[in-house]
C-alpha cells in the first residue's frame, strides 16, 4: 500500500512531466485559442505543483537541495548571458 509521502512524490512528479508537456505544445501551438487554453491549463498545473510542493515541504516529504552560493549564481548568470 502506498504511503501518503510516495502519493505526494509521485503526484509532483506528474505535474512536473505535466509542465513540461505544456511548455511544447504552447510552443508548437499555431492556433490563438488553443494556445491560450493551455497556457491557461500550465497555470493552474503550476499553482497545483506549488501548493502540493509547499505541503510536501512542510510534511517533510521533500528535501530541496542547498542553496547555490553567490560565485555559482554569478558564474551561471555569466554563462546563461554570454549564451554558454
């Protein structure tokens, strides 16, 4: 039987292939309306994977990785400005 920890884990990972989804579908989108649509179907994904992120926080069942030190965010802003 599934643990509510396993549940949660598997339903952001859902969201996450779910967003990623959208992303190339918005991007391939030729027509206004449907463009629309699922720009408006990824908002409410992304408002869904914060709020299940945030619980999973809170309940432990998500442990984000460090934050980055200031030298590794300059150094990737330098990278991703020059088009590295």
């Amino acid at each position: 039987m599934l643990q509510e920890k396993d549940m949660v884990n598997d339903y952001l990972a859902g969201l996450k292939a779910s967003l990623t989804g959208y992303a190339n579908y918005i991007s391939e989108a030729n027509n206004p309306q449907l463009r629309q649509t699922l720009i408006q179907l990824r908002d409410q994904d992304e408002n869904r994977q914060k709020t299940l992120y945030d619980y999973a926080l809170q309940h432990g069942y998500y442990q984000p990785a460090a934050p980055a030190s200031q030298q590794v965010i300059q150094q990737t802003k330098t990278q991703l400005s020059s088009g590295q």
